[in-house]
C-alpha cells in the first residue's frame, strides 16, 4: 500500500516545475504585477521562492523593473540575495539598498560570503559598508581582505566548532547544546593542540554515535589535510575532487587553525573555475551578459585585435599564390572547407586538453602520449573526411586530380591540427601563460596556415 510520503513524492514527480526553480510563467507574471504597480502582488508571487531564484529573477529584470523589484523585498531577504547575485548585478543592487542596508545583510552572512559580498566593492562603498558593521565582526571582514584575491583565505568560513585534545565526547556535546555562536551548518568538529594547530577532525555522525566519556583523540581522525590561506582557491579545489573531502582546516603561516572550507563553496568555486575557462577560449568574460554594451565591446577588443592580425597572417599566405587562384577559380571556393574543418578539429582537441590541464588529467608525465593519440585521432579524421570531401569535389567538378589534392590537404591540416590542439595548451601552460586565455588565437593561426599553404601549395604543384 501506499505511504503518504510516496503519494507526496510521486506528484512533485508528476508537478516538477512547481517544487523548484523560476519558471517562466512566475517570470511573466512578477513583470505584470511591477508595471500595475502592485507591491503585495509582487511579493506574493516572490515570497515563496528560494533566495537563489529571486537572485535569478533580478538579474533576468533590468532597469526600473529590478529597481522596483529590490525595493519591494523585505531586509530579511537582502543577505540570501546578496550572496547568490551574479557580482556585476550585485554592484548595482548594493547602490540600491545603500550602506547600512548592505551592512545589516552583511552581518546576517557567514563570514565567507560576507567577505565575498564585500570584497567587489569598490573602494568607496566598502569602506562605508565597514564603517556601518559592528566592531568584532568589522574585524573578521577586514582580516579576511587581507588574504590574496582567489585564495583559500578568501574562501575559509571563520565560524567553525573547535575542541581542546583534551575533551570527551561528552563535553563536547554539551559545549554544542550550549554555544549560541556556532556555525549555521557544520560537517566536522576540529581538534587541536595547545597552539591551537589542527590534529584531527570528527565527523558530526561519529561523535554522535560514540559513547560520552570517550576522548575525542580516540576517535578523530589524525592529520587532517591543512590548506594554507595563501592557497590559490582552484588548488583548494583540486584538493577536496582528489580526497572526496566535505571540509577542510585553513591554516596560516605558524600552522595556527584560522578558518575552514566547506564543500558548498568548492563546488562554487569549481563550476567558476570551469565557466572562466570556457569564457576565456571564446576570449569573453563571465559576466559580459549582465554588463553595459560599451563595457563588453572594450573587454572583448583586444582578443578581437590579436585575431586581426592572425588573420591577416592567413591571408598573406593566400596572397602568395593569387595566381594559381586567378587560373583555377575552383581553389577560391574550396579553400574555406580545408580551413574550417582544420579549426573545428583543432577545438575539439584543444577543448580537451584544456580542461584535462585544469583538472591535472593531462601533466609532463603523460604529455607525449595524449599528443600521439590526438595526432592518430588527426590522421584517422582526415583520412574519412578527405574521402568524403574528395568524393563530393570530384562529384561537384569532375576534376579527379583536384578532388585528389583536397583530399590530400585535409588529411595535413587535420594532422596538424590534432597536434597543434594538444601542443599549444602544454606548451603555454609550461611557460606560465594561462592556456584557457590564448590557446584559441594560436590555434585558428595554425590552421589557417597550414590549411590554407598545405592545399594552394599541392594545387601549384600538382595542378598548374
């Protein structure tokens, strides 16, 4: 028979758009209600949302309509939405609520999301936000500030539960009860030393599950993994992937337990990580949706000025043989075709590798042999494409012979662009360049060239 519980969970199955999310029709419906003017209308429909789906509806509204949006949410809302809010979007709604708004949220935070909040501030505003937040709190937030851009010491929670080596169980559990000051939501209790330096860690379930006059270096487990602050946050991240970690202690230079990261925020950090890395093959910026048309057109300038100049490479090397295009027109048409699939197999290859760089799934140890499989991977391609080019060309021209150095250029360029897809990324990541950032440009320049001289090249020797 039966339970309720199923019943239950069987209509959210039948209905899921109406247990989670923003929904078009939510959308559509908070956009009638804000242009009639209806306050109780708009919080109506918004109040049963979770915080992430009204930062979402924010940033979808713009204008007036986000203004009237912000202005209608209660002070109870402001820190959820702060925190979930894409940070150019946040920028604007902070200029909205004002300084001691934004404080008040503020201190509803968790000190990591607090200092995420204050930290893209710009120099004005965060220091009358401070100003306006209470002394002993003000103090984590501007210690926080203190650690570099991007690194675990931005990322740590200062809220954690620390216990003495010298506790039970017990004492531990009644110190739980009676704290008011604990964190929010906590995975593991740390255990240090005199110096307070991190021993060991407890899972919450074990400590629950064990007897109280047990001490609770009998059941912590020893050494955890201790991330310094200085750590850059993709390295904390590769950290909890690679040990399956739910939390981790930060520690400063003397070792000192200072602060912890939990799992939400990595997993933050790594759909970040991954999202700036896309962004950065197509020479963009993850927030360009949200910012002003003149901000984007500049930021997306100077990769679109680097490709002019690759494309004028390219172009020389079309200018070397404009009289074997002037006899043959049929070249004219065809060169595009070697060129395109040279670049589209390039960015398959250089997708791969990297992100296989950025997860350490490609390192100097196992470089030659990826570089050796996308070079077969190359030849196997250009082989099958080279016949079902050379077939159509010579279907379409009835030129065997032209259809056959068609052929023979797609079989190079797509060799050439397995290993260049692989090379460009390790070698940029040896010198020290990020090769999410330039790979793209270097790449289209090869095989362009290679594409472009490799067919216009045979076709000089082969057909004129």
């Amino acid at each position: 028979m039966a339970t309720e519980l199923d019943l239950e969970n069987e209509t959210q199955r039948e209905r899921p758009e109406e247990t989670y999310g923003l929904t078009p029709e939510i959308e559509r419906a908070v956009i009638e209600a804000l242009e009639a003017k209806d306050k109780a209308g708009v919080w109506t429909l918004v109040e049963s949302l979770h915080a992430a789906d009204v930062a979402d509806l924010v940033e979808h509204l713009s204008g007036d309509r986000r203004k009237d949006l912000v202005e209608i949410l209660p002070p109870t809302l402001h820190a959820d939405l702060l925190a979930h809010l894409d940070e150019t979007v946040r920028e604007e709604v902070v200029s909205y609520l004002g300084p001691k708004e934004v404080a008040a949220a503020v201190g509803e935070l968790e000190s990591d999301d607090a200092v995420e909040v204050i930290q893209e501030l710009d120099t004005k505003e965060r220091q009358e936000v401070l100003g306006a937040v209470p002394p002993e709190e003000r103090a984590i937030l501007e210690e926080g500030l203190t650690y570099p851009e991007e690194s675990a010491g931005r990322m740590m929670q200062r809220e954690m539960v620390v216990v003495p080596s010298y506790w039970t169980v017990g004492e531990t559990i009644d110190f739980m009860r009676e704290t008011d000051s604990l964190p929010q939501d906590f995975y593991d209790i740390f255990v240090v030393s005199p110096t307070h330096q991190p021993i060991g860690k407890i899972a919450l379930s074990r400590l629950l599950r064990t007897r109280r006059p047990v001490m609770v270096t009998e059941i912590m487990y020893q050494e955890p993994k201790t991330v310094p602050a200085s750590m850059d946050q993709e390295e904390v991240s590769h950290l909890f992937l690679q040990y399956d970690l739910v939390a981790a202690p930060v520690g400063d230079d003397g070792g000192r337990l200072v602060g912890v990261i939990t799992v939400d925020d990595v997993v933050d950090v790594i759909d970040e990580e991954a999202e700036e890395d896309i962004m950065k093959l197509g020479g963009v910026r993850e927030t360009d949706i949200y910012q002003a048309a003149v901000y984007t057109s500049r930021s997306r300038f100077s990769w679109l000025f680097v490709n002019l100049f690759t494309a004028i490479a390219a172009s020389i090397v079309i200018a070397f043989f404009d009289t074997e295009i002037d006899k043959i027109v049929a070249l004219a048409i065809l060169m595009p075709i070697v060129a395109s699939m040279g670049g589209n197999a390039g960015t398959q290859t250089l997708t791969v590798a990297v992100r296989a760089l950025a997860v350490r799934e490609l390192t100097m140890t196992n470089a030659w042999q990826v570089i050796g499989k996308e070079t077969l991977v190359g030849g196997f391609n250009g082989v099958l494409f080279a016949v079902l080019a050379g077939a159509a060309v010579w279907f379409w021209f009835e030129d065997l012979l032209l259809a056959g150095v068609l052929a023979l250029a797609m079989v190079i360029n797509l060799v050439v662009a397995g290993i260049a897809g692989a090379v460009i990324p390790i070698g940029l990541a040896r010198s020290g360049v990020d090769p999410a950032v330039a790979s793209g440009v270097f790449l289209t320049t090869v095989t362009d060239v290679v594409g472009f001289f490799s067919f216009l090249g045979l076709a000089a020797i082969l057909l004129l």
